[in-house]
C-alpha cells in the first residue's frame, strides 16, 4: 500500500505498458567516463531540500530515485567513481573525473541504490512524488505549488519507497 503511493505517480504507459516494454535506463556523468545502467523500472523518486544535497548539488534541491534492488550497474568507467560518507547518512558516489553526482547506497545495505535523476539519459516514466527536507529550503528558490506533499523534515518511514534516500 505505501509502495502504490509512490507507484501512482509513475506514467504507466511507460512503464509498464505491453506496447512499450521496460527499456534498461542508461545514465552516466558529465565527462561520460562512467556510464551506468538500470536494468529495471525506478521505484519512487523525490524532492530534497535538504543543507546536504544544497552543498552536493551546488543547487537548491536534489531529485533521487530509489532502483530496484540488483538493478543498477556500472557499466563503464568504475575505477573513476568514487564516494563520500557522512557520519549520519548514505554513501554519495560521484565522478572524480569531472565530479558529476551519480547516486547513493545504504552502508549498511548497499543494494539499496537511489540514483541522481540528472544523471539518467531519459525520462525514466517516474515523476517525484513528495519534497522532503523543507524546512530547509533555499530561500531563493521558493518551492514550486506542484500539489505535493511537504514534509519540513526527512520523509515519514513509512512513505518511503524501499530504496529511498536523501
Ligand atoms: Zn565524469
Ligand atoms: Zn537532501
């Protein structure tokens, strides 16, 4: 039931239509050293205002989409990636060629896998689906009257898609 909340707002005729099966997700950084895939449909995807992602990004939000466990690869370019860990959150895996953001892993359990939605090559059929962290918003960028649920703090566990992170 928690899953569908995030399901729904998913395109469905993109992803799980029998006239346009799942096509694997291709993704890589701005240098295109490293390349990766996904192999299956994004989980859930959404809106961090977090201070971390602001300082990650160099922006005013990030959008990160938890993958079904297993299907995330690195297809080309592995040596290059590298990662930084905060004492209270999930690994960030980045590019130390060119420094592009690519996605995040549990310590603990590191096949759960988000990755940075602007890392995908296309449109991956999902749309995010709540923004989390608004508390700490940005003050410049007021965020947008998408209809969204708002969460000042991180998104309710219980919301939380099985892969999901900041
Ligand atoms: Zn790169
Ligand atoms: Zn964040």
């Amino acid at each position: 039931m928690l899953l569908e909340r995030w399901v729904k707002h998913e395109d469905s005729s993109r992803v799980t239509s029998d006239r346009s099966p799942f096509q694997p997700l291709g993704g890589g950084c701005m240098c295109e050293r490293v390349r990766f895939e996904i192999a299956e449909p994004l989980l859930g995807a959404l809106y961090c205002h977090c201070k971390r992602c602001q300082r990650r990004t160099g922006s005013a939000f990030s959008v990160t989409a938890a993958t079904a466990p297993g299907s995330f690869k690195i297809v080309q370019g592995a040596d290059l990636v590298g990662s930084w860990r905060p004492p209270d959150g999930w690994e960030k895996f980045f590019c130390t060629e060119c420094g592009s953001q690519l996605y995040t892993t549990d310590p603990e359990q590191p096949e759960r896998l988000s990755v940075r939605m602007g890392a995908l090559d296309a449109d991956p059929g999902i749309r995010p689906s709540a923004h989390q962290f608004t508390d700490y918003a940005a003050a410049w960028e007021p965020i947008p009257d998408d209809g969204l649920p708002r969460f000042p703090e991180r998104l309710p566990g219980a919301m939380r898609p099985p892969q999901s992170e900041v």
